[in-house]
C-alpha cells in the first residue's frame, strides 16, 4: 500500500490530482465495456444502379451477410469427405482373368518364399524383355529390272471397271499363250511406236494405226498414252452388239527406252524373247506369210522392209521362216 500512497501524496502535492481520479476511474470502466456485447453492424443499404437507358440493373446486394443459422450449420463441399490425419490406403489392382491363381500355381516351380526370398504378386505384368536388342531392316529393297523397250500396260476385258496393269516383253502374248489375241513384235525407230500383231478375225478400234488397213488389220501401231479395243467373236459366233463373244481393252502407259538388266544389250534381249510367243509367231508366219518387220539386234529396235525387201522374203519364206525373229 505504501506505493499507491506515495503515488497519492506526490499527485496532490504537484496539483495532479485530478489525473489520478480519471485514472481510477478509467481503471474501474474497462472490464465493464469489454463484457458487453457489440452491436450488430447494419447491412449496408442497397444501391440501385441505372444504366443507359433507365433501366434499373440491381435493386438488393450481390453479397447477403451470414445470419447466426448459417454460421450453425455445416457447410457442403463437392466430392468425398476426407479426413486429413487418416493414412490413404492405395487399392490392389484386379488380376486379369488370364493371370494365375495360387490354386494354379500350387504344382509349379517353388517361388521365393520357399527358398527364403519374398514372394512375387499374383497378376503382376512380367518385366519386359531387353537382352535381345531389336535391330531395324536395313536390307535395301531390290530394283525391278526392265528389258530394252519393254512396255508398262493395261489390258483386259473392257467391261471391268481397271484393268489390270502388267509388264510386257518382246513376243509376249496377250492375255495369254493359250489364247493369244495380240503379240508384242517391238519398237519403231522413232523409240515411241509399239508394233503388235493381231490375230486373224479379230476387229481393232480407238487410237492405234492398223497396217495394211482397218479391215485388213495384220498388225497395228500404238504410241504411249493411247487406247485400243480388240473385239474377239466367240466359237462359232460372230460379234454383235448384244454382247456377243469378248472385247479388251489395252492402254499403252510407258515404252522403256533403256534397260535396267544386268545384259544391256539388244542381242541379250533377243534371247530372252518369249519362247511361247516366238512359236506363235511362227506358226503365223508359216500360215499366212512373213511379215513386213524385221527386227535388228544391234538397235533392238524393228526396220520396216520396203517392196524389194519383202519380196525377197516373201520367196524365202517357204525355206525358211527364222531370218526375222
């Protein structure tokens, strides 16, 4: 007590004592305004807001003040509750139905666990293999060889809708040996000009040339890019336009100009000439006499004869039939 006296004492005598009744009585107020209450604020008055036109956009606040009821009850989240202390167990993947089972697995080779080890789990994807390295093929596709004037073309039956395309050598028969309807004799000397022979009866139409005319037409000229239609009369049936025997169609689409062989040589290509092509030829040959084509092995290309020539031939032809191809 003696601090508070001496306090006293030396406010009344410096003439302070009106600062230490405020004092004492600031003292005793203060735990009186802390255990009261504080008044609820008022909600802030709503603001309508107009816009260019007049028109009000917003008469209440956005944003409602909480009431104690809200401040009660829980509030909602989206998803699952979790709880933050409790551990997450991470789920065991299903085994697949093709996986092993331990009952399957009672009478095969003992595990690790048997020989001390761990165990390995059931349904679990096998390591994959990486001693065997994979290595690329490197294996350089082999070129397609072409001979010395060899054609690209299409041929067949005109009625299909593509047909088929197909590589086609000196005295090469088309569509086949059995059935010839033309025979690839060679190339002109201007390097542009496939010669074909036609079969007897058969009437040529479309782009070619036929030699010695369209209704004599032994053999005919077809240059790249153009299109020809052989009509063939069936057994005993002449062609009509009901359908009756076959038409093909044949479309010269390239005329090889050099050779991609290993033997580049026009005498080379001669021998391999079509052996079933070369009987054909002269059987109608033997037939109907030689034609007017000769064929020169050091150009691999075909030398039309003149008059003189082809008469000289013409006599020979009984003796032989060979001096051409």
């Amino acid at each position: 007590m003696s601090v508070i006296n001496d306090t006293w004492r030396f406010l009344v005598q410096r003439r302070l004592w009106p600062v230490a009744i405020l004092l004492i009585a600031a003292a005793a107020a203060v735990p009186t305004l802390l255990a009261r209450e504080p008044e609820p604020v008022p909600p802030a008055p709503a603001v309508a807001v107009k816009s260019n036109k007049g028109a009000v956009l917003a008469t209440q606040p956005i944003v409602a003040p909480a009431s104690d009821g809200d401040r009660s009850g829980r509030r909602r989240v989206l998803g699952a509750r979790k709880n933050p202390f409790k551990p997450q167990v991470t789920p065991t993947p299903t085994p697949r139905p093709e996986s092993a089972t331990t009952a399957d697995m009672g009478a095969a080779a003992p595990t690790g666990a048997d020989k001390g080890g761990s165990a390995p789990s059931v349904g679990a994807s096998p390591a994959p293999d990486t001693s065997t390295p994979i290595v690329p093929d490197t294996t350089p596709k082999k070129k397609k060889t072409y001979e010395l004037y060899e054609l690209t073309v299409r041929f067949g039956v005109s009625s299909d809708t593509r047909p088929s395309r197909r590589d086609v050598k000196r005295l090469q028969a088309l569509p086949s040996a059995d059935e010839p309807v033309l025979i690839y004799l060679g190339v002109l000397k201007d390097k542009k000009t496939a010669v074909f022979m036609v079969d007897s009866g058969v009437v040529a139409q479309g782009d070619g040339e036929c030699r010695p005319s369209r209704t004599a037409c032994e053999t005919i000229h077809i240059r790249e890019g153009e299109t020809e239609f052989f009509d063939v009369p069936g057994e005993n049936v002449e062609l009509t336009e009901d359908g009756g025997g076959t038409q093909y169609q044949l479309d010269v689409l390239k005329i090889r100009k050099t050779t991609t062989a290993s033997a580049g040589k026009a005498k080379a290509a001669k021998a391999r000439a079509s052996v079933k092509g070369r009987k054909i030829l002269r059987a109608r040959i033997a037939g109907d006499g030689p034609l007017r084509y000769r064929y020169d092995t050091r150009s691999g290309r075909l030398e039309k004869l003149s008059k003189k020539a082809y008469r000289a031939v013409v006599a020979k032809a009984a003796k032989s039939a060979r001096a051409h191809f």
